[in-house]
C-alpha cells in the first residue's frame, strides 16, 4: 500500500532492508549520500540497497551495510517486461520497504508491482508546484524552497525512520592511488579541482572567462588544478588548456571514476558549474564554489552543506527572469549570456578567500 510523504505520526519501523531508488543523473544520485550516511548513523541495523546505474556504484563506497544493485535499464531491465523482471530480482533480495527518490516513469512501475506485493513505497515530493511558481516569468514566488537533500530525508521519515541531517558526519579522506598521484606529481600547493562544464550552455561559464580565471591561478603558482570533464569534445578542449599552463593536469580520461572520487576528496577546493561535479565535491566536505547562470540555489539544488556565499550568481537585477527553470535547458530571449556578468575577478576573490 502507498504511503503519502505528508505522514507525520511514525509508527515503530518494521523494515529491515530498504530499497532505495534513484537511477540518475550524477548530482542527484550524489545528493543521496550524505541522507544515506545520516540514515546509517541513525539506524545501523537495516540494510540499504540502492538501485541505481553501475557506474554510480562507487558513490556509495564509503557507506557501510549498503550493497548497490544494478539496474540495466538499457538491457536485461527495458521496458515493461524488464521492470518486472527487476522487480522480482528485488522482491529475492529480501526488500521490504522502498524509498523511491526518483520518481520517474520507470520507478512508477516499480512502485505499482511492489505495493501490489504488500510492500511500503514512498516516494519523493519534487515540489513542482513552488518550483513552477519559482521558475514562471509572471507571478514569480522568488524563495528559498526545500532542499533536495531535505526532500531525500522526508522520505525515510514517511518510511518510519526520522533523520536530522544535522547530524550528518563525513568521511575521513581516502588513500590516494598510484594513479592519482603520479598525475599530481606529488605537489605541496593547494589542489583545486575544476569544472567548467554543465550539460546546458546557460550555465556554463563562458570558456574564454574561465581561462583568464586559470591565467591568474597560475600566475600566482599557489595551486596545483586538476580539470574535470568528459567526453571526447570535453576532453579535448581540457587537454589544450592543460599544455598551455603548469599548474594545470586534466584528468579527463586518465583516472577511473573510483579514483576520480577519491581525488576530488582530497582537495582544498573545487570551483564548479551547477552540476554533477559540485555535489560530487559537496558529499565529501570539500569547500565548493559555484557559477549559476540561469538556474539559482533557490531550487533546492545548492551542494550539500555549502554556505550561500559560495555560490556566485549573474547580474539579478538586470536578468529578474532567473531562475528560468530548473534544470537550465529553458530560458528567454536575451538570457543566451547572463554568465557574461560574472567576472573572472569575482571567481578570484571567491577562490583566494578560501
């Protein structure tokens, strides 16, 4: 039977194993950690399994009693049939209460066979009403509403199990890899990791503008930066900056995502767009800067733990339309460059005060 999230009288939990849904993207499956760590602290002795893409499975490292399963949404688990078959895989692996955090198609038909089998599912409220009335050019309601992670932790709450993110501790940093540190040459400066990318232009910072940004920190020679990326255009354009400045290794390509991870735990900081690679940094306590271009903190997407003076925001008064949307894949004519209006001395100050 369904259980709305709006449930606030908790009854004494009875599931020993939870199902935790959340299939993508990058960021949001990273927003989890800290509400799953938090979640074992409270609770050691139920068992977590996160059903989500192989790739992501290294997120989850450091959290103890979880096990990820693998949710082959592109094969074995396409489609109707395949759910089903999903399904009944899950139901063997014990799973008595699911925490949808997704709330998508695919988990929809997840719930639906699973609360026809007796088994409790919540599910996220993503807050489409505020965040429309966020987003509307007319009638906007400009405020700060619930974050993601909150709304990550309302679900266990629905479930029977109440946790205060407050108490959210996280993990001593990881053992660097040969790897990694035969690429950081063993530096003694600051590490800063960059990500200059996002998935939609309207929040990525200009190239041109991040470069002087680079220009300057390597000037300086105080830090030693790592470059962020993916995919072969990504790559490319990472690698030209990376020959041009010795301060500067990209990394795009030449370390396994686990070393990845354990990378971007040790640095000093990280300087990122609003994207996967902020909330990757946030979840391990790393101080992170971000550019917003037409999405804002507002939404409920500000990194996990960071102040708001860390996120660095365009010309407000001069584009009121912002935030245009959620995810940054919609905006008005003229909006093509807000990130212009944030400049490279800006970004400076931000990294120099940390």
């Amino acid at each position: 039977m369904n259980q709305n999230i709006a449930t606030t009288e908790h009854k004494k939990p009875e599931a020993g194993h939870i199902l935790v849904i959340r299939l993508s993207a990058m960021g949001d499956v990273a927003m989890t950690v800290p509400v799953l760590r938090t979640f074992r602290a409270a609770y050691p002795d139920v068992k977590l399994t996160v059903l989500t893409r192989k790739f992501f499975a290294p997120i989850f490292s450091d959290i103890d009693n979880l096990e990820v399963y693998h949710a082959d949404v592109d094969g074995n688990h396409k489609g109707i049939l395949g759910l089903s078959r999903l399904a009944n895989e899950l139901k063997k692996q014990g799973i008595d209460a699911v925490a949808d955090l997704h709330h998508v198609l695919r988990s929809n038909v997840l719930k639906t066979i699973f609360s026809l089998r007796g088994i409790k599912v919540v599910q996220v409220d993503k807050g489409r009403a505020e965040k429309k009335a966020l987003t509307q050019s007319v009638n906007k309601v400009f405020e700060q509403l619930k974050t993601t992670h909150q709304r990550y932790a309302d679900v266990f709450s629905a479930l029977g199990y109440p946790i205060d993110l407050r108490h959210h501790k996280f993990p001593k940093k990881q053992p660097l890899s040969p790897n990694i540190l035969s690429l950081a040459q063993n530096s003694t400066k600051k590490w800063l990791g960059i990500a200059p990318f996002a998935q939609y232009e309207s929040k990525t910072y200009p190239l041109e503008l991040m470069i002087k940004v680079i220009e300057e920190l390597d000037k300086g020679d105080q830090y030693e930066m790592f470059l962020f990326g993916g995919g072969k255009r990504e790559t490319d354009l990472l690698n030209n900056i990376d020959s041009k400045y010795k301060n500067v290794t990209n990394i795009a390509g030449k370390l396994s995502f686990e070393d990845e991870l354990k990378l971007i735990g040790n640095l000093d900081a990280m300087l990122s767009m609003d994207s996967g690679n902020a909330h990757l940094a946030a979840m391990y306590g790393v101080p992170t800067i971000t550019l917003w271009g037409v999405t804002h903190p507002f939404a409920g997407f500000m990194p996990f733990g960071q102040p708001m003076e860390h996120a660095i925001l365009p010309n407000l008064a001069k584009y009121d339309q912002i935030p245009t949307s959620i995810y940054g894949n919609k905006f008005p004519p003229g909006y093509e460059k807000v990130m212009h209006t944030i400049t490279p001395e800006t970004v400076l100050e931000a990294i120099n005060n940390l």
